[in-house]
C-alpha cells in the first residue's frame, strides 16, 4: 500500500528480491501539475509495469475492498506512505502481521510529514524505521531502525530521496528476518515523542522575527515542495537553498534584504541573519539569486 514516489524504493525492492507482492493498493488518479491532468500514481505505475494487480479505492471502509483483499489471503501487508489512516477491519488482514516504513526515528516525528519537521525542528540526525502498524497513528512497536545523518546543505528533496532509499532496504531486511523467525517488537518509549502534522498552506509564510536558525529550518525544510515564502511588493517570493550566515547579534530589522554574497542572498532575521540561493516569484521560474537581481532591486528592502 503506498502512493507517491517515496514508496517506489520500497516496491522495487520487494520485487527485486523476488518476494511474492500479490496486490498494491494506491491512491485514485488524480489531477496533477499545472496542466491538471487526470494522472495515476508513481506506485500505480511501477505495478502495471510488472503486471500486478491494482485497487484504488474511495473509501477503505467499502465492504468490497474488504472483501477483495481478504481474497487474497495475505501473509503479510505493507505500508508506505499510503496516505489514508487505515481501518482495524483491514490492519486485522494479514496472518503475519502489518509492516510499516516510516522516515524518521520514532517515537520522534510521528505523522504524516517526518521529513519536513526533521528540518524545521533542527534535527542533526534523522533515519528510517520498519514498524509493526496499528491503529493509532505510528504508536507501533519497532522492527528496525537505522540513523541517517543531516547534512548542512540537506533539504527536503535531498533527505526524501535517502529516506526512500534506506527504508527499501531496511524492509527487505525485516523480511528475510521474519524468516529466520525473528520478528522483533520493541515497544515505542513513551520519552521523546513528537509529531509531524501536515503542513498548511500558513505554515508556509516565513515569519522573519525568528532567530536565524529557525528561519532556515523552515526553508530547507519546504526545499523544494511546497517551498517556503515571503512577501515582496505584494506578491508570494518563495526562497530556496538556505544556510544560517550569522547565529547571533542584531543586524536590521527583520526581513530586511543586507548584501549579496558569495554564499548568497543575506537576509536579516529576528537574532543573525541567513543567506539564500535561488528565488520564485509566483507564475515564474525558479532561478539563482544572482538572475533575479538582474530584474529586481531587493536589496535593502524589507520582506514581509
């Protein structure tokens, strides 16, 4: 069960190692980019390509989805970045058991943007963890984990891409030790659990009275979807590729745009200041800070 391209790994994974995938289930087609065109799913796609069967449902309380899935006979069901919150009726399916791949170390970052947060919140270090699923949202005992460091110049879609790509083999791991009947459930300490809600479209707007470090976190962690923005001159200026320039002392009012650099575009925040690369206004491309400026006077004005 999975839906975007971070449960791709996973189902490759799965195949190449030549473990008997009976069914996927994924996510409606759906419009998608701006032409809005009726689109499957990455996941949807991969399985046509290796013949499997498909199911799309609605509702995942449809009693013919039940039905059909209990059809199956499933030894065992997995679920990566599906999502939906499952039913009981369904998570009760498999005789073995409901598996998990979840981008963080849980108990942190429980919910349904782990990757975002890790950013925002700062994190040094992030990872991947297989878990057994049941009811309450990533509350799970723990199969496996493995630690992934965060780089400075990690982003979201740098991070996605790892996380995808440990998490794939990190599966295929806790498959063939349930083979060896070892099925490991560490229970989740109850110490250290936070959570990853989505992230709405207020959330977005960066807010400059914060320090540094904290304006940052929330660029890099919307970098590249669904980015992270400012208002200039009324319109939506989305900014990319940030690093903190200075952690400390008071440069100007915040928000106010200080100087080009070679490290980039630096900005003035609540406490220091950060630098970024690439800008987007709203209808336009994405270009360097150094190409924008070719057509825009930003320095030394006050983004808001």
């Amino acid at each position: 069960m999975g839906t975007p391209q971070f449960a791709l790994p996973s189902l490759e994974a799965l195949l190449g190692a030549g473990e008997e995938v009976i069914a996927v289930v994924t996510q409606p087609d759906r419009p998608q980019g701006r032409g809005q065109k009726v689109s499957p799913s990455p996941v949807k796609e991969l399985a046509l390509a290796w013949n499997l069967p498909v199911l799309q449902p609605q509702r995942l309380k449809d009693q013919a989805l039940l039905t059909r899935l209990a059809a199956f006979a499933p030894e065992l069901m997995i679920v990566v970045a599906y999502g939906r919150i499952l039913t009981p009726e369904i998570l009760a399916l498999p005789s073995v058991g409901f598996l998990n791949v979840h981008a963080s170390l849980l108990p942190r970052h429980r919910g349904a943007a782990p990757i975002n947060w890790a950013l925002i919140g700062g994190d040094r270090e992030t990872g991947v963890t297989i878990q057994w699923v049941q009811y309450e949202v990533d509350t799970g005992p723990i199969f496996l984990q493995e630690r992934v460091p965060i780089g400075e110049a990690d982003n979201a879609g740098t991070l996605y891409g790892k996380l995808a790509e440990r998490g794939a083999v990190l599966l295929v791991q806790a498959l063939e030790l349930l083979r060896q009947g070892r099925a490991i459930r560490q229970p989740q300490p109850e110490a250290g659990v936070t959570v990853a809600p989505p992230i709405t479209r207020q959330m977005r707007r960066l807010n400059w009275q914060m320090p540094a470090p904290e304006v940052a976190g929330w660029i890099r962690g919307l970098d590249p979807l669904p980015g992270a923005h400012t208002l200039w001159k009324d319109q939506i200026l989305k900014l990319f590729g940030a690093r903190v320039k200075k952690a400390e002392a008071f440069l100007a009012s915040p928000g106010t745009v200080l100087r080009l650099t070679p490290q980039g575009l630096e900005v003035a925040c609540g406490q220091g200041s950060i630098t970024v690369r690439e800008m987007q206004l709203a209808g336009h491309k994405r270009l360097s800070v150094r190409e924008f400026l070719r057509g825009h006077q930003l320095l030394k004005q006050v983004l808001g």
